[in-house]
C-alpha cells in the first residue's frame, strides 16, 4: 500500500510512496549507461533479431558502449551542439536506441517522431523543436522531412537508418576525439534537458513536452531499487521483449530501465509477429497496452472452436478468474479449486504460456485501463498483470501495482518517489522528482497545467481508497452529460464493451440525449474465427454489421457491459459501423487513443441516427 494516505470526509483524498533510489544531481542518462559498462562490461546488455520470428544476436554493454561512443562522435562532426535537437522517426529498434544514447551523450536533446505521422505533423513538429539532425526509418519517411531542409532555419541533415546512417555517423567521427564526448556527458545532470516527446494528442496540435535527465533517472532508480518492483526487472535472467513505439514515453522509459537495472531487452518492429518474436526471445517480463492482453485471451477463446473444446477454455476461464480472486481472500484458493487450476493448466493455460514465449511472470499494462476480468484470468493462468497509470508528463507511470502490491481492478499505488491527489472535482493531481518542466515553447500551457502549489493537473478523473491504490474513472473533457442531467464517464462501458472477440472500437455518446448510445465497430482479424466457432457463413463487415444474429450477439455483450453501471448510465442503443477506427484513417492516435472530437465530427448522421 502507499506509504502514506491522508483522508477527508472519511474518503483518500491524498497518497504517497517514498523514494528508495538514491541518485546524484550529477547523474545523467548516459550516465547510468556508463555504470553499467563498469559493473558488467562483456554481459549481455540487449540482444538484436536476426530475422522477423527467428533468433537473437546478443550485444554486450561494452560494445554497445563503443557503438554508442562511435555515433556520438558522428554526431559531433556534424556540428550538433549541447541542447541541440536530433529527431529520430522510426519503428522500435536497436538502431532507435543506440541513436538515443549517441545524442545523449553529447548533450543533445532527441526528439521522438511516430513512423506513421503526416507530413504536416513531421513538419510542426521538426520546426517547433527546433531540430537540427533528422533520423528516419526509411526513404518514404526521409521524403516527409528531407523538403524541410530550408523551409526550417535549424534543419541541416536527414539520414536514414535502413541506408546505414550509423555506419555514416561513425565514418564522420572517425576523427574526432573521444573526449569530445566524454566531456559533455560529464558535464549533464538531473536538470538537463532530456528529450522532448510531441503528445499524440486526441484534439488540437501535440504540444511538445520536455523531460530531463532527472525525470527519467528518478523514475528508473526508484523503480529498480524499489524491493516490490526489482523482481520483476532486477536479476539474472530478466529479460523483456520491447514492441511498444520509442516514439511513446512508455517505451522509452523502459529503455532506459532496463539499462539500470540489467536486464536484457530485445527489439522488434512492432507486434504483427509477438507469438513467433515472443518463442524467440523467452521474455520473462513484458510492457504492453491493454488490447494486446485482449487479443492473446480473444485468440485463445477463438482457436477453442466450439463444442466441447469451447466449453473446457470457458470453464478453464472460469477457474483461471475464480482462483485469482481466492487469492485476495484471507483463506486463499480451497484444495478443490486448487485440483480444477491444476487440471486447467494441463488443459489450457500451458498451451496460453508457451504462446506467450514460456517464461513470462510478469506483464506492466498501461496506456488505458485493463478490465478486472482479464486481470484476473492472466493471474490465474500464471502471469501477473502490473496495471498502471501514467502520462508523457510524468516520464510514464505514477501510479502501479508491483508484486506484493497488487489489487487487481486499480492502476496501484503511488510509485515510489511520487506523490497522487484527488482534487475537490474528481481530477488526478501528481507531485515528483518525474514530472515534467514544462511544454516547449508554450509557457501558457505550462502555467495552466500546474496549481498554485505546484501539483500536476492530469485531467483524469480518480478516486483513492482506503490503501491508497488508485482508480481512473474518466477524463474530464469526456465526461457526457444526458439530457436528464446524468454525469456518465464513458469509459468503463467502452473498455468492457470492447472485450467482446467480435468489436474493435467503441465511442460511447449521448451528451444532452435522452440516453446513452455507442458508436461500435468490428475487428476484422477476429470476425471469421467467431463466424466458424458460431457455424455461421462467412460474411465480410459490411454483411456482418447488419446481420440479425451478429447484433444479437453484440446486444448481449451491451447487457454485459451495463452490469458495471446504474441503468441511467447504461447503453440502450448501439450502431455499428463498417469502418473502423484505425491510426491509418487518423481516428486512432499513435498512442491506439480515439480522437473523440473527430469521430463525434464525421459520424455524426450516424449518432442522429441512434436517436432517431
């Protein structure tokens, strides 16, 4: 539980956990790589796929070091200063981080760019930082930035990594002294400026948001050190598979975690491939957002078919979920449910684990809330789920629940070092060495982004309990209001509604309506597997979205949704869409966040149409 819980009316209002790293005003990210190198320096620091679904190649930290110094020293040929901007756009890879590193330590500032951004957005984003180097995956994505150069004043470079960009850093360099680097990463600290990472944003431009060194190395510290939370990331053999975007604070956080705390990270693309790169690799821990943990348990119920093999995964679901929940009671799972988990295992969830690579304890969700029932069930079959809670402006998480500290249903408890409020109107406040400095360029935002005494406003909307765990019940901004004056937080209907095999996406809707509605749309990947298991013709998502016996099946999972709130709140109604929202047709964020305000804006005839 948090450290320390203060309570008003009887309600948590306030909770904190206490820092247990210890770190330097002269400590620096690149200085944590340096640590490493000393205390392990021919130990396996990450490990580089040979091929998409095939082996590793593992790189020790001291020549990972070597590289890194290498592609610094490019760096500094090209004439990137202290505090200069070095973009990078692209997937999630070796090269992203050992890109990272390089800027670092020479005291440059990387900037992260998402791989499917638009032109527009490429182009706000490398003339707000200011950038002077651009990185970028391929030639398509150098064709974005590259008519940039003259049209913003401090862009003088585009190189691309698949055109071997690191070879080029190092060619440059070749000539340069070492000392020109070892000299500014001595000279970083805490306050130096880190990255700056552009909010993917569901209204409006990103604003960019600037993180210091100290920001990140207070995060990594407290956390590695934290005895809760270092045995899920400290330790021989720990090992975790990263498919999340560098581009997203989440990812980079890790990155920088792992090389704190010794563990090996692998990287890969993205995660078209998980179940193969995931045999590969045999992580033991893994970050991801909660619709990964709703396709690995949507798969499995679809590949049981139907008829008997149905029923045992359902039943075997039944006691994964039971005997999680057992754990939460003073008694704990009996002997017979203890004897049905024994013989689920051998049933179902072995079969689950080897997909999941074979070694996984531990799994970190975040970036949107993961429903009770799949936190339990990943508990019961083996993996403990660590729900958590952040945002870019807090380096990524303030709130999670680590080993020991689990109550399944909430985003945790402060994480150490941190400090979480709930003001008078429902809004979740932070306090920490991890937040944020402000927003690039933008002192107004800035200002309006913090209260009088200095506490983070995330604009999400909390409560606290008696322990001190946190539950996010809603953003504020997304808070519909009926017409019968029902204050209705949309997003635990949307995030139940969506665990159904057969929906992709939900935007619930009714602001000044008599009622509650949804806009809902179908996962194509899932439609056929559930058409087969229903012995129903195959239909594409256009026949799909207005047959008799799909909607039926789509209103019963409504029914189910409802049981989490007050029939006032409840969905009495529902479209369904043949398209889906997806980050290609720019109704997803990079983040896999709806962008509300444009769905309500291009949908609306068909939320007329709800209460027609």
């Amino acid at each position: 539980m948090a450290e320390t819980v203060s309570e008003q009316a009887g309600v948590a209002r306030e909770a904190s956990t206490p820092g247990v790293g210890k770190f330097e005003p002269g400590m620096s990210i690149p200085g944590i790589l340096r640590e490493r190198v000393a205390r392990d320096p021919e130990g396996t620091i990450f490990e580089r796929q040979t091929a998409l679904g095939s082996g590793f190649v593992p790189v020790t930290s001291r020549v990972f070091a070597e590289e890194v110094l290498a592609a610094a020293k490019g760096l500094v040929a090209l004439g990137v200063r202290p505090g200069e901007r070095v973009a990078i756009m692209s997937h999630t890879s070796y090269e992203w981080t050992l890109l990272d590193f390089a800027a670092w330590s020479v005291g440059a500032v990387p900037v992260s760019i998402y791989e499917t951004s638009s032109a527009s957005q490429v182009e706000w984003i490398v003339s707000d930082a200011e950038v002077k180097v651009v990185f970028t995956e391929n030639r398509a994505q150098a064709a974005l930035a590259e008519p940039l150069i003259g049209q913003v004043p401090t862009l003088e470079h585009v190189f691309v990594i698949a055109e071997d960009a690191v070879s080029r850093l190092r060619e440059l360099g070749a000539a340069v002294p070492d000392a020109d680097v070892t000299t500014r990463t001595a000279a970083l600290g805490l306050d130096a400026l880190a990255t700056i990472i552009y909010t993917s944003g569901t209204t409006g431009r990103p604003k960019g948001v600037e993180l210091t060194h100290g920001n990140f190395v207070s995060l990594v510290v407290n956390g590695s050190d934290d005895p809760n939370f270092s045995m899920v990331v400290r330790g021989a053999g720990k090992r975790t598979l990263l498919f999340m975007p560098l581009a997203h604070v989440f990812a980079r956080f890790v990155e920088v975690l792992c090389v704190y705390s010794g563990a090996v990270m692998a990287h890969v693309p993205d995660a078209k491939n998980l179940v193969a790169d995931l045999a590969a690799f045999r992580p033991t821990f893994l970050l991801a957002v909660p619709r990964v943990f709703e396709k690995v348990y949507n798969a499995a119920d679809a590949k049981a078919g139907s008829g008997a093999q149905k029923r045992i995964f359902r039943w075997a679901a039944k006691v994964a979920i039971a005997y999680s929940r057992a754990l939460d009671t003073p008694a704990g799972p009996s002997r017979a449910l203890q004897a049905q988990r024994a013989l689920a295992s051998r049933l179902v969830y072995r079969k689950i684990l080897a997909a999941m690579g074979g070694t996984l304890d531990y799994a970190v969700s975040g970036g949107g809330p993961l429903g009770a029932r799949l936190g339990h069930f990943f508990r019961g079959i083996g993996v403990v789920v660590l729900e958590g809670y952040g945002l870019t402006e807090v380096g990524a998480p303030t709130t999670v629940n680590r080993p020991g500290l689990v109550k399944i249903g909430t985003v945790g408890p402060p994480y150490p070092g941190t400090a979480v409020r709930i003001a008078d109107d429902g809004q979740v406040m932070v306090k920490g060495p991890h937040v944020f400095r402000g927003y690039h360029g933008n002192p107004e935002a800035t200002a309006a982004a913090f209260d009088a005494d200095g506490w983070f406003i995330t604009g999400d909307l909390g409560t606290l309990d008696e322990d001190g765990y946190l539950r996010i019940t809603g953003r504020k901004k997304e808070i519909i209001v009926t017409a019968g004056g029902k204050n209705v937080a949309p997003a635990v209907l949307e995030d139940r509604l969506r665990g159904h095999p057969l929906v992709s996406q939900v935007v619930v809707v009714g602001d000044g309506k008599p009622f509650i509605g949804a806009l809902v749309t179908l996962d194509a990947e899932m439609l056929p597997q559930w058409l087969a298991n229903h012995k129903l013709p195959a239909m594409t998502v256009e026949q799909a979205a207005t047959d008799e016996r799909v909607l039926a099946a789509l209103d019963r999972a409504v029914t189910r949704a409802n049981e989490a709130v007050s029939r006032a709140e409840s969905i009495r109604k529902i479209t369904v869409l043949t398209t889906d929202f997806t980050e290609a047709n720019g109704y997803l964020t990079p983040s896999l966040k709806v962008k509300r305000a444009l769905v309500l804006k291009d949908f609306a005839a068909e939320v007329e149409s709800i209460y027609s």
